[in-house]
C-alpha cells in the first residue's frame, strides 16, 4: 500500500484527498502587493490632448471663389423648396458613390435621401432619360434612404445635386 502511493505521489496523482481540501496557494496566503505611490499631474495633460483625436470634424474653412482646386462647393444657404433633401456626409461632400455589384453590375448610389425619396426618383430619371435616350433602371430603399441608379453617373448626378442647392 506504502509503495502504491509513493507512486502516486511521483506521478503527481492523489489518492483518497479529494482537491481543495485544506491545500491553499501561495498566492492566497499573501496580502496585495504594496505598489508605489504616484502622482496625478495636471499640468502635463495638455501634451496629451494634443495627441487625442478631434471628436467632431470642424467646419470648412470659407474661400473666395468655388469649387476649390480640389472641385468641392458648400452648399447653398438655404435649401432648396423640394420634397426630399440630401444630406452631405460628415465630411461635408454630397453622398453620391459608384459601386459594382455582382463582379461586373456597375451602380451609382445617393444615399442620405430624406422626405419623399420618389419624387428624387423621379426627378433623377427626368433627369437622365436625356443623357441615355430611354429611362434609366432605378432601385428605392425607403427603410436606408438609398436611391440606386444602373450605370455610372455619379460625375452628373453630383453636378446636377450642386445645381439644384445642395
């Protein structure tokens, strides 16, 4: 009997004590470490908040004369007396995207359409049926506010948005 549990003891087996019966850890026996002391430095933040990001994005700066070099415009002062309303993003550019979808379906998406998004359907296919010579193939999504557009005109469709006051 000796010898079996002298071989249970090598081979790290207990026998006949069941775990956690009086055996405690090291670490349990010992109160928390005793870590220095420090100082909360006010003076220094200001470093910091130096290297924190802005929380909102500023306002464009004003310029002389628009589009700038980079081909951006600020909106008209007032909106204009429509429907619907297109909200820039929070960049400050008109939400207006080419996407493909399906590896080779070429899409222009206006997306942050608010009020009545049929009328700006109606109004983008009034619009386009010219340019194309038949009417272009449109897709409403009330619940996001997208309006989808088969084919790419996001150059015309910005253009035309700048036109009408957005």
């Amino acid at each position: 009997m000796a010898a079996a549990v002298f071989r249970a003891s090598l081979l790290g087996r207990r026998t006949g004590v069941l775990p956690g019966c009086g055996l405690r850890r090291l670490s349990q026996t010992q109160g928390p470490p005793d870590y220095p002391s420090f100082v909360e430095s006010v003076d220094e933040y200001q470093f910091v908040e130096r290297l924190l990001p802005p929380t909102s994005i500023p306002k464009p700066a004003k310029h002389e004369h628009y589009p700038t070099p980079s081909g951006w415009q600020p909106p008209r002062d007032g909106l204009p007396n429509l429907p619907y309303s297109v909200r820039r993003s929070r960049m400050h550019n008109l939400p207006v995207y080419t996407d493909i979808t399906h590896g080779n379906r070429q899409m222009t998406v206006i997306r942050k359409v608010e009020g009545d998004i049929w009328a700006l359907q109606k109004d983008v296919e009034d619009f386009l049926s010219p340019l194309l010579g038949k009417t272009p193939i449109t897709q409403v999504n009330e619940v996001t506010g997208t309006l989808r557009v088969k084919g790419y005109f996001d150059q015309q469709l910005k253009a035309w948005l700048l036109e009408r006051g957005f």
